[in-house]
C-alpha cells in the first residue's frame, strides 16, 4: 500500500474525521509514515497535540511560513502563535470567498 503525502509543517489542516472534525488546525510534527501531529492553541494545545493519520485530514492551500520557519530551526512555538496563524488563514478565506462565485470561480468588479 502507497504511503500518503504529508501535509507539510504549518499547513493548515481540516480535521475530517473523529471527535474534532470540522477543526482547523496547524501541523506542527509528522510521525513516521502516516500521521501528523495538530495543534490550534485554542482546544489542543501545543503542549497536548493531537496525532491524527494523514487520510483523516485534509490540506487546505495555505502554509504559515513563520510557524513553518520556525519549526524547521528547531524553535518554539506558543499557542498565541497558532491561534494568529489560524485567524490569518480564516481572514484570507473569508477574503477569497468574497471575490468568488458559488462555483469558487473568482469575478472581478464591475
């Protein structure tokens, strides 16, 4: 059986499946394999991830590069840091959703 492709460090996922779908949260760590570990700072915290397969998520196209930089070097993240990268992707998504049509195809003005 094929390995799926992890979501990358500070991708913002949607939990699909389980006590928390419908959360937005931010992968923070990858288990061998299959699984990533989430976190959003508001219900699972940094200290307290959850660990969740790969095919029980879904990526959204959106990577925080500051919480991804700084995971990559190794440097701590608090949940404040989570929470305002999730409220950043939230605010682009509104923005998007905006300038979209029902068919997600953007219109300009006019």
């Amino acid at each position: 059986m094929k390995t799926p492709k992890l979501p990358e460090l500070g991708q913002v996922v949607e939990v699909m499946r389980g006590r928390d779908r419908g959360l937005f949260a931010v992968v923070i760590g990858h288990v061998p394999d299959r699984f990533v570990q989430i976190a959003d700072g508001d219900k699972r915290k940094v200290d307290k991830v959850k660990i969740k397969n790969v095919l029980h998520v879904r990526p959204m196209p959106y990577v925080d590069g500051d919480i991804a930089h700084a995971l990559r070097n190794g440097e701590k993240i608090t949940n404040a840091n989570l929470r305002y990268a999730l409220r950043r992707f939230l605010a682009s998504r509104v923005q998007h959703d905006e300038v979209c049509d029902e068919e997600g195809v953007q219109r300009g003005e006019g």
